[in-house]
C-alpha cells in the first residue's frame, strides 16, 4: 500500500498503542511505588525490587519457569519444524485432514479444555505430576505454534536450492541440514521465541498440569494476586517486561541492521 | 563405460511426491510419524479420556472418579464397566439452568467482545498498513512487542486501572467528568476491555496481513471513477480485507468461549462464563466427571468454529503458494 | 561446396553413421495427472553437442530437461546416457549437472563455497577442492568476489557463480535452463559466446533449454523445436531457418511468407504454381506432388528482392502496392501488398547510406525472388 498517512490513520495508530502500553507503562511506574498501594503514589522507591530477590518463593517458582521454558521451547521446536515439513512437504498421507486438524486446533482451543485433558491423561497412565507434565504439556502446547510459523516460512521457501543441492551430489538429508536448514533459521529461531513465550505465560495448563515443587511464576504470581498485592508483583513483571523488551529490541536492531547491509551490498553490485 | 552406481531407489512413480520417492521411505516416515504420534497421544487420546471421565461418577477417591473401562479387573471388569456408564452428568448439566446459562453467556460475551476487538482492531490495523514503508517494521515490532510480555501481568494491570480506588476513577473524578466512582471492576464490562485488550494483537495482526497486500491503487482507480471514500471502503476494501476479518474474529472468538484469566481476574464472582465454571467445578468441587461433561460440551460447542478456522489456514496456506 | 546457410560446420556427428548417440530419449512419455506433457517423444544427442531444445512456455522442454537431471521420472519409455538406462537413479548420483533458471545460488554461502560445494558431496579432499574453486573462478572471472555472498553480486555476476557452481565436478553433461533468461541484452549477448567458448574449452554437452530463437540459433550445433510435448524437428540453425519442415517450424522461428495455390506444372526439379488469383511462381521442390494437388511454398523477406521498377531477369516477379515500410536503421521491412490481395512481407539490409528511388508507402513496388529462395511444405 502506497504511503499517504492521513490525519485519521495515525490518531487510530497512536491511539491504538496508547491503549495496548498504559498498563504496561503503570505497572512499570508503581513497582517504584514507596507506598504498599497499587493505585496511590508514595513516592520512588526501589524497596520492592530489594524484597523481591528475598522472596524465596517467587525465586524458585522463576527457576521453574525459566527451566519448563527452555526445555519444551526446545523439544516443541523439533517437533513443531517436523511438523510443518510434514504439512508442506508430503501432500497425500493416511490421516493427513485429522493431523492438520491436530496441528491447527490447539491454537484456538481455550486452555481449561486442553488443561483438564492433559490431566487426565496424565492420571490415566499414572504419571505424577511435577516438573515433568508440565514440560509435556507445553511441548504439546507450543509445537502447534512453531509449526505455523516454520510452516509459512518453508512455504514460500525456494525448492530449486534444494534441487540445486541434490543436483550437486547431495543426498535428501544432507539437503535439509545444510541448505534448507540455514535458510529458514531464522523463522526456528522464531518459533523457539515463540515457544518460550507461551510457556512463559501460561496459567491455565499449568495450573491443571503441574504438581508440587514446581510451582510456575504465573501460578505463584496468580495465586498472590487473589489474596493481595503487593508492588513486589509489580517489580517481578517490570523485570519480566524489560528482560523481553530488550530481547525483542535487540532482534529487531540486528534484524534492521542486516537489512540496511543487505541493501548496501546490493546497491554496491549494480554498480560493479 | 561411465561410472553411475546404480542404485535401489525403488519403484518410481510420478504418484509419490518428490520427496517421498528420493528421500527414501525411512526417512520421510520418520519425519510424519514422530510429530504424528506425540500429538495423537498428547492431544487426540486426552479428549477420549475426557469423554470417558465424563460418563463415570463422581468418587471421595483418588482420583476422585469411579474407575470406568478400567483393565484392572481384567476382561470382565472391563466389560462390567460398560454397565456403569451413564450420560447422568449431561442430562444434569442439561437440566441445570445455572450451566446453560453459563454456555449461552459465554458465546455472547466473546461474540460481542469479538466484534468489539474488530472495531478497534481495524482502524489500527489499516493505519499500519497505510504507514510510510520505512515505519511499518516498527509498528509491527511494537504491536507484537506487548505479546511478548505477560497476558497474566497485563490482565492485572487493568485491575489496578478499573477498580473502584482505581486509576481511572481517580482521573476521571479529578476532571470533575463524574461525581461517583464508576464500578467497572467485577463488571461483565470488565471483562469486555480485558478481552479486547488481551486479544487485539491477535485481531491487529491478520488485519494487517490481509490489508498490507492490497493494491492500493485499486482505491485510487475507484476514486477515479467517481466513488466517494466510504463507499470505496466498503465496496473494495473491507472485502479484500474479509480473510484477515475472519481469521482474527476466529482467532478471538474461539478462545474467548473459554477464557478463564479474565473472568477470574476482571470479572469478579457476579459475572458467569463457562470457563470460570469448569475451572471452579475442577479444583474446588472435585468433580471431574462433571468438569468432563462441560468440557466436552464445550468442545462441541466450538467444533464448527474450530473447523472454520482450519479451512481458512488451508485456504491461506495455497493462497500463499 | 554449397551448404544451407552462411557458416561452415565441421562437427556433424549426426551425419556419421558410426557415431555413437550420447544422450537418448527412447519413445518418454510423461504425463502429470491428466496432463501430458511429453509425448511419445524420442531425441538424439551426441557428444560435445551444444543442443538447444527451442519452444514456448509450457511446451515441455524444461520437462524434458528435467527428467534428464532426475527431478522426474518418464511415465513412459527411458533415457539413456551413454548407453546406461538412468532409471530410478537419483539426481545427486548422476554424472549430470544442472544450471537453474534462477541461478538457486545458496544466499548463506559465499561465492566460494557455491561453487565448492559439489565438490564436498563428492568427498574430495580440501587443498584439491580449493584448486578446482580457484581454477573455476578464474574460469569465469570472478577471481575478487570469492568471498562475497549472492545478494552482493549482481545478475551477470550471479549467473556465473552459477556456471562456475555447475561446472566444477566435471560433468559429463551440462543442463542449461533458460541461462540468459534474466539478463538484458548487452549481457545476453556477449554470455552467449562466453558459454559457447567455455563449451569448446570443457569439451562438455550442453544441453539448453531456451524460448528466445536468437540464443538458440547463435549458440547451439542443433536445435530441437519442441511443441506441446513433440519434436517438430531437429536440425542445425541453418537447416531449421532454410528448410523448415513444416508450417509450425516455418512460423516458429523468423518470419516467413507462405504462397498457397495449386500445382500448375511439374518439371524435373522445378514446379510452376498456381496461385488463387492466377499469379504464378515457380519454385525448386523435390518432393513428389501432382499437378492440382494443393502446394504450400514457404519464403523468407531477406530472400524476397523490392524493386519500384520490374526486374529484367527475374523468373518470379509479382506487383504490388507498399502497404507498411518500417526503417529500422540497418535494414528496412517492407509489407507489400500484392495485386490479389497478399500481403508479402520483404526486408532489405541497408548496405549503403544513400538509397537512389527510395520507396514510400502506397507506391507501385514488384517482389522477385529465385526459385531456390524458399521450401515446399508438405505440412
């Protein structure tokens, strides 16, 4: 679309992210709330972050977390890359319609309905629950996610460097770890990030699926919140907030700047 | 003589995908199986479970349900089991006028909140797609960027925000605009900004998928031949823009049935929605079989949604080829 | 001695009885669903050709090309090369090597490893790989951009990281598709004589796919003119230009006007046709017609003479009328229409800078042209 901003368009844009960040930006403001209250400013203060690292609970649940995160992001990458090979590449298996079926609908499906199953099952087949079923039910969760992501890259992937590379001498699967692999890194990449995030997130299925010793920061952070608050809360998402920012920030600056070489490169080709 | 090594790729037919044929049937039933198989065991059997659960009773036991179809008793238990299943927990909720009502509240608040995030989501949506080229990786970068962060911090945020000592009655009592404080908090309201809110991300961006691929110069051709702006907007490109409206509605739709965070949160104990009632049924009753029964009917309720919603990514995923 | 033509060509493996056939396409089929996209096809090639196969879009000669890579199997029938059947051996174990339309240049690889890259398929120990690279690059020239990546180099320069990629295992064959396709003019036609030097150089088969008649008539020992899945005809650039073998071929590729009429006369290697109107032409034909049988005479406007005046001594001589006259610098296109309605197209080079009694449009003009200047169609 050509570029002609009119005064509405940017009023809805502005409008529209004032609207997505002011709780973001108050709940960043009052985590330096001398006061306890949320809502009534006391003063700076940092004293909240200082309790916050005492707070032996949230630690450990924040451990959890980050660990159940690392682990299935990464399992739920494998598998959610599997996954849209499969999707993409074969195009008539037995049972193709129910696994896009089984692929597409966790994303929409709300969460009480695929926590209460993944419980059951878990009690079905006597597994206990903990840091395990929790890691289980986020893989499960998050490769759906990955698969989409991977699944739009590797269909506008070029399949004549794949032929290039059988062309050459290379075999099926040396094509796809040293050609097909590289080139689409960056969406795995993606979906990883992805992947983190929403078990990062989650409540609902973690809630249904975790057992004790491995409480996660959602649930500690829910459970605090129903019996009240203090700004300690305010000061855990803040540092939340910013870890991600900066993560999303950077990826974003070294994404721009390698766009703004590759620009120059070419620029730098056509003139020989 | 040439040195070829001939070797035993197999039979070759035009029928089997490329890949299939040159990858050899190893490797590509390898790459089907593996995620095949995880999710037929952690996501297809796990409803069969639910349905299962749903038709046995309620138990003071661990777990608190009687154990149906169990292979316990072998063959004859089994078998004896068959005897015990009973739809009692659907003909109760059915009967139930507190879960019906629970049912139909739920699809109209995310209907309503639905196409509330549609008209937010679209102005923003299309301003996005109309900015300068240079901005709009920005914009992108920042409508994602709140995605990132906690659903759970954000959904609290706004109790702060809402509540009746709340920040915005303190703004809006300080302008003199009201006299009394309003109750929003623990208000079906409540929940409405907490789901425009939490989803319009998800509404923003296949809006803007869709709107970013439009020619813009068929407005421009339209304008040229006479039409006023809004009826350029409706007659070109709000149908242009129909995929990513009914991706994003699904996209909202289908999970806010079953939302739980923000009832719990924003919505407060007068306020009643399906996803709250299983949660509550769940872990303060201790019923399961019960909470089985809402779930499957849940389910039932949003299988056309849901199957909508795969046949517009199938659609989407050929477009895109 | 004669030949069709203007160059002399010493290579014609085709016309040796004892040359052995390189590539063979036996009787290949190839059907996609309901779709035939080959079609009971059979093609010789020999070695150290430079073979084009000719056609427009969608007429199967990338099909052809590339069941010959191994990226799809015949339907039907086998193609051998040198003797081997290459059924159900895969692409990456076939002594034949690939250049892509689109170059399919590996964008997180530099222009080095591209070019390297077969070669570590194949096992081949470091310091030689880097000789081969070095060796390929000063090949094509590129010795400074070794290290660069694809999206750092240009379009000319690109295609022949390309070449050098395709060229660096040796292979016995070299599958060209569409190689000029992406450059502009200028480039397109010095590439052309590169390739056909490198060609020479390596000693390889080069088998070109291409739709744009120039490239294939410049570079190629033999073209193949492919339509909807079938071989019109195989010959030479020389013999495809004068002695097309049928209206399509004729039509395919340059001009040419076609004059319908009946057989007149038939004398030992002469015929005198008949034309609808009563004009008559006689033409060279060796083919057996008889007199009332329906005869087609195709002419190509290089070989058709535009005079205002008529020509003394010319055997065939119609009048006219100037319809369209184009200058296009060196030569100048005429359309003339003929007093029974024809419309002749006829072109002239411009060989000197000042033309006495030049035309204009609707003066009374004549065409003359020999009885050799043209061929008998018989389809």
């Amino acid at each position: 679309m050509n570029a002609t901003w009119s005064r509405f368009n940017v009023t809805s844009v502005v409008l529209g992210f004032a609207f997505l960040y002011l709780p973001i930006v108050l709940l960043i403001v009052f985590s330096f709330n001398e006061s306890k209250l949320v809502t009534v400013w006391g003063g700076f203060s940092t004293k909240w972050y200082v309790s916050l690292f005492h707070n032996q609970g949230l630690m450990d649940a924040t451990w959890v977390t980050a660990r159940v995160g690392v682990i299935s992001a990464t399992v739920a990458t494998v598998l959610g890359t599997l996954a849209a090979l499969t999707l993409t590449r074969y195009t008539r298996f037995r049972g193709r319609i129910l696994f896009s079926g089984m692929v597409f609908a966790p994303l929409v499906m709300p969460e009480v309905i695929t926590g209460l199953s993944l419980l059951l099952l878990f009690v079905a087949i006597g597994l206990d629950r903990g840091f395990f079923t929790v890691t289980l039910a986020h893989i499960t969760l998050t490769m759906c996610f990955v698969a989409v992501v991977v699944q739009s890259r590797l269909v506008s992937f070029d399949r004549s460097l794949e032929e290039a590379a059988m062309d050459l001498g290379a075999t099926p699967v040396k094509t796809f770890f040293q050609i097909t692999l590289p080139v689409i890194a960056p969406a795995i990449v993606s979906g990883w990030m992805l992947a983190f995030t929403l078990s990062l997130d989650d409540l609902v299925i973690a809630s249904f699926t975790s057992g004790p010793g491995a409480t996660t920061l959602p649930m500690k952070i829910y459970s605090q919140v129903r019996l009240g608050v203090t700004p300690e809360i305010n000061a855990a998402c803040t540092i939340l907030i910013a870890v991600v920012a900066v993560g999303v920030v950077i990826a974003s600056i070294a994404n721009k700047r390698r766009e703004v070489q590759r620009q120059l490169d070419e620029q730098a080709a056509q003139r020989g | 003589m040439s040195n070829i090594a001939i070797t035993d790729a197999g039979p070759s037919t035009s029928a089997k995908p490329f890949l299939t044929r040159l990858a050899g049937g190893f490797v590509s039933r390898l790459v089907i199986i593996v995620p095949y198989l995880w999710l037929l065991f952690f996501f297809f059997i796990p409803f069969i479970i639910v349905f299962k659960i749903s038709l046995s009773q309620s138990a003071i036991a661990m777990p608190p349900y009687t154990p149906v179809l169990d292979f316990r008793d072998g063959i004859s238990g089994f078998f004896s089991g068959f005897r015990e299943l009973s739809f009692d927990n659907y003909v109760w909720l059915t009967q139930d006028a507190l879960y019906f009502k629970a049912y139909v509240t739920s699809v109209i608040i995310a209907a309503i909140s639905t196409v509330l995030t549609l008209l937010v989501g679209f102005p923003i949506a299309y301003g996005m797609a109309r900015a300068p080229a240079t901005i709009r990786p920005t914009l992108l970068m920042l409508v994602i960027l709140p995605f990132w962060t906690s659903f759970l911090i954000r959904v609290y945020a706004w109790i702060g925000i809402l509540k009746p000592e709340g920040l915005l009655n303190q703004l809006l009592l300080s302008l003199h605009i009201i006299n009394q404080p309003l109750i929003i908090l623990n208000t079906y309201t409540a929940i409405f900004i907490g789901i425009v809110y939490s989803y319009l991300p998800f509404m923003v961006l296949p809006l803007y998928s869709s709107l970013e691929k439009m020619d813009y110069s068929l407005i421009e051709a339209a304008k040229d031949l006479g039409c006023p702006p809004t009826a350029a907007f409706w007659k070109i490109t709000f149908p242009l823009s129909l995929p990513g409206v009914i991706a994003g509605c699904l996209l909202v739709f289908i999970p806010a049935v079953g939302e739980f965070v923000i009832p719990d949160l924003l919505g407060g104990s007068q306020t009643l929605m399906i996803g709250k009632t299983l949660w509550n049924e769940f872990f303060a009753n201790r019923d399961w079989p019960v909470s089985s029964a809402v779930a499957v009917i849940l389910l039932l309720l949003l299988i056309v949604p849901i199957m909508l919603f795969q046949q517009a990514q199938a659609r989407a995923q050929e477009q895109d080829k | 001695m004669k030949s069709l033509g203007s160059i002399r060509r010493d290579f014609a493996p085709w016309n040796d009885p004892n040359a052995k056939p390189y590539i063979q396409f036996e009787n290949v089929t190839k059907k996609f669903g309901d779709f035939t996209a080959v079609n009971n096809l059979s093609l010789t090639i020999f070695e150290r050709e430079f073979f084009a196969l000719l056609g427009a879009s969608g007429c199967g000669k990338s099909t052809l090309l590339r069941m010959l890579a191994g990226f799809e199997e015949p339907t039907a029938g086998r193609i051998l090369l040198d003797g081997q059947d290459l059924r159900g051996i895969p692409p990456y174990r076939r002594p034949v090597n690939m250049m892509f339309q689109s170059y399919a240049l590996f964008p997180h690889m530099s222009v080095e490893k591209n070019i390297a890259f077969g070669l570590k398929q194949e096992g081949m120990p470091a310091p030689d790989i880097e000789k081969r690279v070095a060796e390929m690059l000063k090949l094509v020239k590129l010795e400074q951009f070794a290290k660069r990546k694809p999206h750092q180099l240009s379009g000319g320069q690109r295609q022949r990281v390309a070449l050098a990629r395709s060229v660096a295992k040796r292979p016995k064959v070299l599958l060209l598709d569409e190689p000029l396709g992406a450059l502009d003019k200028k480039l397109r036609e010095e590439t052309q004589f590169e390739l056909m030097d490198l060609q020479q150089e390596l000693g390889l088969t080069f088998v070109v796919v291409t739709h744009d008649q120039e490239e294939a008539m410049t570079t190629a020992d033999r073209i193949a003119i492919v339509d909807r899945g079938e071989v019109m005809q195989v010959a030479t650039p020389a013999e495809v230009y004068e002695a097309p073998s049928s209206r399509f071929v004729a039509h395919f590729v340059g001009n040419v006007n076609m004059f319908e009429g009946k057989v007149a006369e038939r004398a030992a290697n002469t015929t005198r046709i008949t034309g609808a109107t009563g004009a008559q032409i006689v033409v060279e034909n060796s083919t057996d017609t008889k007199a009332g049988s329906d005869i087609v005479f195709a002419i190509r406007p290089e070989k058709i003479k535009v005079t205002s005046k008529k020509p003394a001594d010319a055997v065939n001589a119609l009048e006219g009328e100037v319809y369209d006259v184009a200058y296009l610098g060196d030569m100048t296109v005429y359309h003339i229409r003929l007093d029974d309605g024809q419309i002749i197209r006829a072109s002239a080079l411009n060989a000197a800078r000042v033309t006495e009694d030049p035309l204009t449009w609707n003066d009374r003009a004549w065409v003359s042209f020999r009885p050799d200047a043209g061929v008998v169609l018989t389809r």
